[in-house]
C-alpha cells in the first residue's frame, strides 16, 4: 500500500491509500513499479476514481491500474482507501444502423457486439461461434415481426427451418450462406476454407442492410393495404 497525493474534483489535492501492483502484468515477474503518471479524481454515478500509468523495472513496459472506490468512504476519511484493477481503455463500437436494429432485436445487437469486442481481444476462436448466434437472433426476430401468428413456431424452430421461412431469395441467400460460415467456426470441421470471418461479417452486414430495406417495403406495402380499404 502506498499514500499518494490525487486531485479532486473541487481541485483540492488529498492523500489516499491505494495498492501497489505486485506483479507485471506484462512479464508476469514481482515488482515494485515506477509511477509514471497519475490523473485526477473523476466523480461518475457515486464512484470516485484515477489512473496511474505504472513502468515495470523488469521489462520496461508500461501498464494502467485505474483506482476507485465510492464516495461514502471518502469523505470525512483522512486516508481513504481505494480499490484496484487493471485498467483497459474502452473499446467504442459503431454499428451501422444500430438504433433501427435496436427496434428489430436487441439481443442480435448484444451478441454482435460481444462478439465484436471478442476480434478485439484476441479471442479469434470465439468470434464467429458469437456471429453465428447473433445471426440466429437476428432472424428469428424479424420473421417474427413478418409471421406475427407464428412466432411460438419460428422460437422453437431451427436456424435452417427459420430460413426457409425467408419470403426474399437475396435475403434466404444472404442468411444461408451466413449461416454456412458460421457453422465453420462452430464445428471442427472446415467447408469452406477460402472464407474467414471477415467474409461472415459481410454477409452478416449486408443481410441487415437488406433487411432493414426489406422490412421497410413491407410497412409501405401495408400502408398503402390499409389506404386502399378505406
């Protein structure tokens, strides 16, 4: 444990205690770190927290600790301890389309971006298991807004039934051919080995922009249904 001196939000500079990182999460060796830097305090949703940039006396590399603790245990405290873990700057995701996909199915947009934040990690081999399902979510959803008297048997049917279903042959081929990738990297068996994930993503983008077109025709052609009764 250390005291160090952090500033506050009111600018007013106040010592704390904060845990000394033990072993470098870089070479895996003990140490005693190099504080390199130290931010302010930023104040979010009843959390106090900062960084500091550390150096590793072994290897020389540099690694974050972010501190934090919660602002009843700060105030009137003469030191008051915080809380440590490493620290990974945000990974920001921008999907095309989000918000009208949102409408569609927000469980598709959770395992795509989970998915997403798995390729930014390294976790090559998780990547396309996550697509794969995201695009199951995704379709499930919209048939069910196309077939809205058919939902339980679209829930509990199959990828491959659920894409029979699929009024649009651009859309069936688009889903089919998805679906194919993604059951390459669900299985230990490769068919298609001159496609990788990037391919999956194409067919997984290019199914949502033909969707969402899709859709739109559909809620036209239902307007112009209802007109024409009146």
């Amino acid at each position: 444990m250390s005291k160090i001196t952090v500033i506050f939000p009111n600018s007013i500079p106040k010592k704390v205690i904060a845990p000394d990182p033990k072993i470098c999460p870089c070479c895996n060796y003990g140490i005693q770190p190099q504080n390199l830097f130290i931010s302010d305090v930023e104040y979010i949703k009843d959390i106090y927290s900062f960084i500091v940039v550390h150096q590793c006396p072994n290897c020389s590399k540099y690694f974050i600790t972010e501190y934090t603790q919660h602002d009843a245990y700060v105030h009137g405290i003469d030191f008051p301890k915080f809380g440590a873990r490493p620290y990974t700057p945000p990974f920001k995701i921008s999907i095309p389309n989000e918000s009208r996909l949102l409408n569609i199915s927000d469980t598709f947009l959770k395992v795509y971006k989970q998915s997403l934040i798995a390729e930014h990690h390294g976790l090559h081999h998780l990547v396309g298991m996550g697509l794969r399902k995201a695009l199951e979510y995704l379709l499930q959803d919209y048939l069910a807004i196309i077939f809205p008297n058919d939902v339980v048997k679209i829930k509990n049917s199959t990828l491959s039934q659920n894409i029979k279903l699929i009024p649009n042959e651009n859309l069936r081929a688009l889903a089919t051919a998805s679906t194919w990738l993604g059951n390459d990297h669900v299985h230990t068996s490769i068919k298609w080995p001159d496609k990788d994930i990037s391919d999956l993503k194409a067919f997984i983008d290019a199914l949502t922009y033909s969707l969402l077109t899709e859709l739109s025709i559909h809620s036209a052609k239902e307007m112009i249904s209802r007109n024409s009764s009146n």
